[in-house]
C-alpha cells in the first residue's frame, strides 16, 4: 500500500508539472487569424456580477457568448491574456502578452480593464511580470507571479508587497480572512496564513486549480478534471463529479452551488455544487493551459 501510494504520488506531481510546464506564455502558438470563431487554451472564467455575463480569458484574447451561444470577441485585444480575475461589475484584471506581432513589452505587468474587457489599461510592472494566477479579495490583488515564482500583493495595483517564492499553478484567497492563502503545488494544497508571506509544503490531495467564493465552498478540480469541495478549508476534501473533456484549464466558483470549469473541449458550468454539469461554450481541443 505505502509503494502503491508512493506511485500515485509521483504521478499526479508529474501531471501537475505537465500542466506548469504548458502554461509557458512562450509556446509561440498564438494565431493572428482574422476571424476566430473557436476558442481555446484557457487561461480564465469569470462572470460579471452586474449581468451575469460568462468571459472566458485565451491564448487569443477575451471571449464572451453572443446571443446564439458563440463566442465572440471582447474588444480587439488578441493578447493572450494569462491570469485572469473578474473583482467587480465591469472591473477585471489580467496579466499576459501582446499578440504575436504586436508592439509591447513581452509581460505586460498587471493590466486592468473597467468596461467589461472592451480596453485595458497598465498599471504596473510592464515588462517585468507575468502574473499566471489572480485573485481579488479584500480589496487586494493577489497575483501569482511566474517570472520568479513569487506570490506578490497589491492593494491599488501599482504597489507591491513581495510574498513567499515556491513553484505553483494557482492561488485563492479565503474570503472571510485576507490572510489565508492557498496555492496549487506539485506536492498538494499548500497554505498560508500570513496573508502569503510563507506557505507551508504542499498537502494531499494534488490540485490544478482552486476557486474560493463562499468561505463554506472550497472548490478544487484535479489534473483528470475531477471537481472536489471543501467545507473546511481545505483539511477534508468530498469527491464530486469529473467534468468532460479531460484536463482542466480553469476554475472559477461565483457561488456556494454555481461552478464553472474549462477543459480540453468546453467551458462546463454546475448548478448544483459539482454534482453535474452541463457545457456553456464550446472549446476548440488544445495541448493545454
């Protein structure tokens, strides 16, 4: 049982440094195409409070549904937009890179939009991070920055305080408690209470991405597409259903119940905590997040 375990370890590190390693912003395949009408590699979901307007965040821009349920393009950006946080109605922030050909520094910093993703402004370290991870939570911006490993924290976007430096995918921040913060490593759940100054090493079970909304409502989805929750915390994890399309490339919970997922072929929402769920937008099959 200890050797059994001790392979499914290993494994699933191995499939979580897979997902790291696909998530390079270098990969030189963004496609300068004049129309898009297929969306893929996923970097981000998110649902504007005002309207409830899903917008997914690619490797070719920002993408939303129109009335037909295709979708389309947000603005005329076709960065590829890496993390990806909606902090309220019509307010996002994002990180990422211009699109191939595209004047610019290669990381475009911290970038923030207020109309919905239609523009963005920069807002600081242009040139210097590239935040693959983005919460907004007690009015900070926790950014997980891939450019040195480095969790960092913003209270207005310009300003930053510097965090702990490990290896991770993604972050959530506990939403009754600033300094609780949890990220995605290849050895589990790692955390922190000191608002992300120090994280402890990683604890089973291995995640890919975590979305933390309502304090009761943890929500995990693992390197097969596998949707847990957790009402602790994340001591005690419940394993609840696997989304379709196989490896996930996003997670964002807007509720306790309400749970969006993007894999390899669509982005996925649930109603009814993770139980089941039903496709919202069709994705082009990609290589990854």
């Amino acid at each position: 049982m200890k050797t059994h375990r001790a392979v499914q370890v290993a494994t699933t590190a191995v499939a979580l440094g897979l997902t790291l390693a696909a998530c390079s912003g270098d990969d030189g395949d963004t496609d300068s195409s004049a129309a898009v009408t297929t969306v893929s590699h996923i970097h981000g979901l998110g649902l504007d409070p005002s309207d409830q307007r899903l917008y997914v965040a690619t490797h070719e821009g920002i993408y939303t549904p129109d009335a037909k349920g295709d979708p389309t393009l947000v603005g005329d950006s076709k960065d590829d937009f890496m993390g990806f946080t909606v902090a309220r109605s019509k307010t996002f922030y994002a990180s990422g890179h211009p699109a191939s050909g595209a004047d610019g520094p290669g990381n475009k910093g911290l970038i923030k939009s207020t109309d919905a993703g239609r523009t963005w402004k920069s807002l600081s370290l242009s040139g210097k991070s590239d935040f693959h991870a983005l919460d907004y939570a007690h009015g900070t911006v926790y950014g997980y920055d891939s450019t040195g490993g480095l969790l960092r924290t913003s209270k207005d976007g310009t300003t930053w305080k510097d965090g702990a430096t490990f290896q991770a995918l993604d972050i959530a921040v506990d939403p009754d408690d600033a300094d609780l913060v949890l990220a995605t490593t290849a050895g589990g759940v790692a955390r922190s209470t000191d608002g992300g100054k120090t994280f402890t090493k990683g604890k089973q079970p291995v995640m890919a991405f975590l979305s933390w909304k309502v304090k009761s409502a943890l929500y995990g989805i693992d390197t097969s597409g596998r949707v847990s929750r957790s009402t602790d915390g994340g001591a005690t994890w419940e394993k609840l259903a696997t989304v379709p399309g196989g490896q996930p490339q996003a997670l964002t919970a807007v509720d306790a119940e309400r749970i969006l997922a993007a894999t390899r072929n669509g982005v996925y929402e649930s109603k009814d905590g993770g139980k089941t769920f039903a496709k919202r937008l069709a994705v082009e099959s990609s290589g990854g997040h």
